[in-house]
C-alpha cells in the first residue's frame, strides 16, 4: 500500500512539476482592454508600482475632499442661503492646516520617490553587460563580456500576419524557425505582429544586466515596461541603467521617443532564460557574431535595413 502510495506521490509532483515547467515561461507585451501597469518583472517595477498605487489613493482622497468642500461652499455660502455676507478675513487654525497637510503629504511623497530614484541610478555590480545602439529604425545589441558579439534586431515583417496567402505565411515560418535556431530552441517561439525582432537579448535570470544606450542618428529611447526601464539613446552619449528579471520569459518594449517616419515599428524583446540555457545560447551566439580578433569592426555583423 506505501509503495502504491508512494507511486502516485511521484505521479502527482511529477504532473505538477511540468505543469510548472509548462507555465513557467511568460510573456509580457501591450494587451487591447487592459488598464494598469503590465505585472511587474524586476524589483525596481515591483517598486514603482507600489509608489504609483500611493499617489493613486493620494491624488484620489484629495480629489474627493476638495470635490466636497467646493460642493458644500457653493451650497452653504451662495447668495440665497447667505444673503448676509461674512466679513471674516482670517482663520488661524485653517491656514495652519491648509500648509501643514500638504507639507506632510510632500514628505510621504518624497520618502519613496528618493529612495526609487537613487535605486534606479545606483547600478549594482553587474553579472553580464549589454550595449544597445538605435539606428532609424532597428536595434544592435553587443555583448562586450563575450568577444564583442554583437547583432542586429530587426522588425519581422508585418506581411506575415497581414497576407494570408501560403507565400507569406511559409516566410513567417522560416522567419520563426530562423529565431528558433538564433535561442537555440526546439520549437519556434510564438511571434507577435509589431513586437518581434529576428533576433533577441538574451539573458539569465536572476542576474544584473547593465545597460549601455546609445544612438548613432537620431534620438531614440530604449523601454521595457515590465522592467520598469526607460533611458534615452543619445548620439555621441552613453547612458547607463540596469534591470534584473526574476521570471523566465519574454518581454516585449518598444522605442518611446519619436526618432522618424519607421518610428512604430522598431520593438524591443527581451529573452529571459535559465543559466543553463544562457550558456547555450552564449556558446552558439559566440560562433556566429563574435568580433574576430583584430578586426576593427564597429557595426553589428546582422542584417541590413531595406
């Protein structure tokens, strides 16, 4: 009987364990309908999202309170209820309470506001570094801790999802096979119109990324908004932030500063991924994109903009 019992014990975690396995890979994009922040990937967006909850319930109570006192003004002090006029000119206790509360609301404003900035500028030491550089319009990425690898992130093509003829839809598939083969994966991975890249940052979980914006035409802006992450791509300037996701997955950005007439259509995806499965990727990536000793080659190896 313990040995049967035992036997579906091991059926039962072992079910459970693949159906975490199964769920364990999340995506996080825009969705239609939704309101609110997208759930939060990193400790500084669990941060900010807790910081934009308190302004809400902040803003709301004034709001409320200041709807009331004009409403009950309006009603006690007009003509008709008041034809007789107050000459009162002055109230210490209101004028004290009318500076001391929002002085104490400021203070309970700035607590975390200083503690969320420093936070944010503050980059810890870092386990992995990552250069993005925008161009009009599309993302490179290079990886100065392994050869100088670096690529190009490009826009699938939105005919994919809009032509429904076979023609189109077979390079949809090679497309998808080719990002399979570039993570290193079995299966293609599910694509989004608008959103996905041929390529894709690819990092362990867990771990520190710093990030090193640039731009070499115009402004752009790098976002991933699961992240918490947003920093300008200047050209001729290298802006520093950092993010460490806590959940395997995808999370999808897009360019938020408005760099020209392609300006929709250059996004940002993320591959967050195990150690392991970031060693793998490392070791193939390594082969195809790594700079070769003594080049001078400044640009990525990827593909071209037509």
């Amino acid at each position: 009987m313990k040995k049967l019992l035992g036997i579906i014990g091991a059926a039962l975690f072992a079910s459970t364990s693949g159906a975490v396995s199964a769920v364990a890979q999340v995506v996080r994009k825009g969705e239609d309908g939704h309101f609110g922040f997208q759930p939060a990937a990193t400790p500084i967006m669990e941060q900010l999202t807790s910081f934009h909850n308190l302004l809400l319930w902040i803003i709301t109570v004034i709001t409320v309170m200041v709807a009331i006192l004009l409403v009950w003004v309006m009603i006690r002090y007009n003509r008709k209820s008041n034809p007789k006029p107050s000459k009162t000119s002055h109230n210490t206790l209101v004028e004290v309470v009318w500076t001391v509360v929002p002085i104490l609301i400021l203070v309970l404003i700035a607590i975390p506001s200083f503690k969320l900035l420093y936070l944010q500028d503050e980059i810890p030491e870092a386990d992995l570094v990552v250069k993005a550089t925008g161009h009009q319009w599309y993302w490179s990425y290079e990886y100065p801790d392994y050869d100088n690898m670096a690529f190009d992130a490009l826009m699938l093509d939105e005919k994919y999802y809009t032509d429904m003829s076979s023609d189109a839809q077979g390079e949809r598939q090679d497309a998808e096979m080719r990002l399979a083969e570039f993570l290193v994966r079995d299966e293609p991975p599910q694509t989004f119109r608008l959103l996905d890249t041929d390529t894709r940052i690819v990092v362990p979980v867990g771990k520190v990324v710093k990030m090193l914006v640039t731009a070499s035409d115009v402004l752009h802006s790098w976002a991933i908004p699961s992240f918490g992450v947003k920093i300008d791509a200047v050209p001729g300037r290298l802006n520093e932030t950092w993010f460490q996701a806590d959940e395997i997955g995808t999370y999808y950005g897009q360019c938020s500063e408005i760099c020209g007439i392609r300006h929709a259509y250059m996004p940002i995806v993320v591959e967050v991924v195990s150690e392991e499965d970031f060693k793998l990727w490392v070791e193939k990536a390594r082969a195809e994109y790594a700079e070769a000793p003594g080049s001078t080659r400044l640009a990525s190896a990827g593909r071209q903009v037509h």
